[in-house]
C-alpha cells in the first residue's frame, strides 16, 4: 500500500510521464490487412478477436479521440440477455456467456457484477407480455424467473409496492445472470489485450473519407494521411452513417440521444439493476454508491451530448414514484450518449454493396451489452467475408427481404 501510494503520488506530480502504457501508440502504416474503423468496445473486441480466433494480426483500429471516451464511456453498462426473438436470444446470450469469462481472459477486471436485472411490470399487458418473454428465454436455455409481488419485495426491499402510484407494479421478471460491467475497463481491457497481439491502435486519427475503387474499398483517408487496407470493418457507434456515407452507402439508420444521470454516492440499498419500461426508468448502483439512471431516447434526431431537460423531469418523476427513498437525493451530472437505431430495433451486422467494406451499427440502446459477442461474430464476418451463424439474419438484405428482427416491444426501456 505504501509503494502504491508513493507511486501515485510520483506520477500525479509528473503528470502520468512516467505511468507505463497500457497499449502501445504507434504511427500509422502505410496500409494493413484490415482497418477498423471505431475504438470504442465493438471495434477492439473485433480486432482483438481478429488477432486471436483469426490469426489476423496486420490490423490497425483508428479511433478518432482517446479510448474510452466515445459511446463506450457514455452508457448506463446493463448486461442482459433477456430478449424475446430467436436470433436476439442467441447473440446476446452468446455475448453474456463471453462477459462470464472476460476478465479472465483479458487479465483485466471487467468488474463484471451478476446483480441480476429485474424488469418491473405496471400493466396487464406488460405483465402478460413478460410471461411470453419468460418462457421464450426458458426455451432457449436462457435463464429467466417470474416474480410475484413477494418475490419483488424479497429483490428489492426498497421498492414502491403500495399500490398509490400512477401505475402500481403489478409483478415481474428477473435474469440472475444478468447484472452490469464497468464501461471504460472493457474498452481498455480489450484495448491492451489486442495491443499485445499486435494489433496498431492509432488513437486521435479520424476517418475523414473511404476510398472505393472499382466497387471495392481499399483504404481510409484519415487526419493522419492516408491508410490502405484490404478489408475495412465499420464500428462507429453513434456515427455510423456518417463513416458509411463517404463510400456512398446509406444506412436504414437513425441517431438519438439517450440520457444518463449518476447521482451523489450513498450507502449500499439497491443490489440488482432494475428496469422500469412502462414510466421509463432505469437504474443500479455502482461500488462506488452512485446511483446511474437511465430514461428512454430522446424523440429528435440528434448528435447532441447532451439531454433534454422534460425527458429528464419525466425521468425523476418516474424515479421516484417507484423509489421514494430517492426523493432528497442529489444528482451529480447528467450526459447523452448517441444511439443508433434501426426500424426493427436490432443491429446490422456484415457486408454492405461495397466489396470488402463492413458494418456493424444499429445496436440502440443494446450496444454495451453485446459488447463480446459483437466483436466476436463482426471479426468472424470479416476474416471469412462471411457472417456468423448468430449474425446471418442481421443483415442488409433483411431490409429487402422483409424478414426483421422486431425487438421494439421485447427488449425493455426504448430497445
């Protein structure tokens, strides 16, 4: 404890000048393999997946600011795998069961916390629709419990179940295996893990262009020059039509805000993640005693960070019907981060008309939850300029062939 304080100490007054890397920062090549484009956790998972199932290790992820400060460090870091249609089933699931053995894996704690997620019911229908959601999951070998009125008040003692609100709970269901992670460690974790295999991650290097030669894409224009590349994978949460429109392909993609307020740290009083879809509200409590709510997208089409402020007194009028115990706590900051949605409300992910050029976008609200799996079917997509298995049915053709995935209505608050 001593050295590490000493240590601390050091390298505060030195500005971190002497704090060991994490990663290397190299000068871009000339060209690689593979470039992908997005440094945020879906563009690390995937080259370090690349580098490690692959054994494609010529790859450069070129990120635009630092790590960890895009969408990836601007969620609310739910973990779940509690979704009603077959193909979103298996994915999340997949990503969960990855998120089990992540920090093992990664030498790098994760913080991955299996609290459970309980999703409170406030009408006959959600209720009705959380018990199809229940034995759907139970089909696919996914964990998932109906909860009583009893059961609600063994999980969360605190909770409102007096019957007074505007919508008294009614029941609900809850994913023991489900829970939350620490959002800018999975960004660094996979971050070091892919460095250590190779991979060149070019941090403050935006993607000002892509280069597409008779119908192939063959490399990025970048504030740092120009950067070939045999095959180019697309992770730019948040911006992922404005990265895919400079090869002219138009993504069935719109962006929204989505709120997030974390409050004053308190003591230990809420032990699981709770999901409020019905009023729109969300929370956990961190190890650190803050309290992190979430609300549903904002209803304009925005690249804002920042909210707005009705959705956000919507947010706390709902907080605190079902948890009065919050009336007189203080909120310490509020931000958005940006989500890209699809009509279906599920992710693209695979080829686009462009030869040779990816995409992996559209995860709304469910991007950090699928973090794992994400990366793991994108870098399978691209190394064999084939999808997946888990991610054949999440491609462009769904949009012309009519077969969606439509999780509007399944997956919780907004997605």
């Amino acid at each position: 404890m001593r050295y590490s304080f000493f240590s601390l100490l050091r390298n505060s007054l030195t500005r971190h000048e002497r704090w060991p890397r994490a990663w290397r920062s190299p000068d871009p090549r000339p060209s690689y393999d593979i470039v992908i484009v997005g440094g945020g956790g879906h563009g690390l998972a995937t080259a370090y997946y690349l580098a490690k199932n692959h054994g494609i290790r010529n790859v450069a992820v070129l990120e635009r600011g630092a790590i960890g400060l895009g969408n990836t460090g601007r969620n609310t870091t739910v973990v779940r795998s509690n979704y009603l249609c077959d193909d979103s089933a298996h994915l999340y699931e997949h990503a969960l069961k990855l998120w089990e053995g992540l920090s093992r894996e990664l030498n790098f704690n994760t913080m991955f916390s299996q609290r459970g997620v309980v999703n409170l019911a406030f009408t006959r229908h959600e209720l009705d629709d959380m018990e199809r959601r229940a034995s759907a999951m139970r089909l696919n070998g996914i964990d998932c419990e109906l909860l009583s009125l009893a059961d609600l008040k063994r999980w969360i003692p605190i909770l409102n179940l007096s019957g007074t609100m505007r919508y008294p709970v009614l029941g609900g269901i809850v994913q023991p295996r489900g829970g939350n992670a620490r959002h800018d460690a999975i960004a660094w974790g996979y971050a070091r893990a892919a460095d250590g295999l190779g991979v060149d991650i070019i941090e403050n290097c935006a993607v000002t262009g892509i280069r597409v030669h008779g119908g192939r894409a063959v490399g990025v224009e970048t504030t740092r020059g120009y950067i070939g590349a045999g095959r180019i994978g697309v992770a730019a949460a948040g911006h992922a039509s404005v990265v895919m429109a400079m090869a002219g392909v138009r993504l069935p993609i719109l962006s929204y805000p989505l709120q997030a307020l974390v409050s004053e740290p308190v003591k230990p009083v809420l032990h699981t993640v709770v999901m409020c879809g019905h009023v729109h509200v969300y929370l956990s409590q961190s190890d650190k005693g803050e309290l992190v709510i979430g609300a549903a997208r904002d209803t304009y089409v925005s690249y804002a960070q920042r909210g707005s402020f009705h959705l956000i007194e919507e947010q706390m009028r709902a907080l605190i019907e079902v948890f009065p115990i919050f009336s007189r706590l203080r909120m310490m900051r509020q931000w958005a981060g940006i989500v890209d949605c699809a009509p279906d409300a599920s992710p693209i992910i695979g080829a686009t008309p462009v030869k040779h050029l990816y995409v992996n976008c559209g995860w709304g609200t469910g991007g950090f939850k699928a973090t794992p799996g994400s990366g793991w079917v994108f870098a399978h997509t691209i190394a064999n300029d084939a999808p997946h298995p888990l991610n054949r049915n999440f491609s462009f053709e769904r949009f012309a062939t009519g077969r969606l995935i439509d999780e509007a209505a399944a997956a919780g608050v907004a997605h």
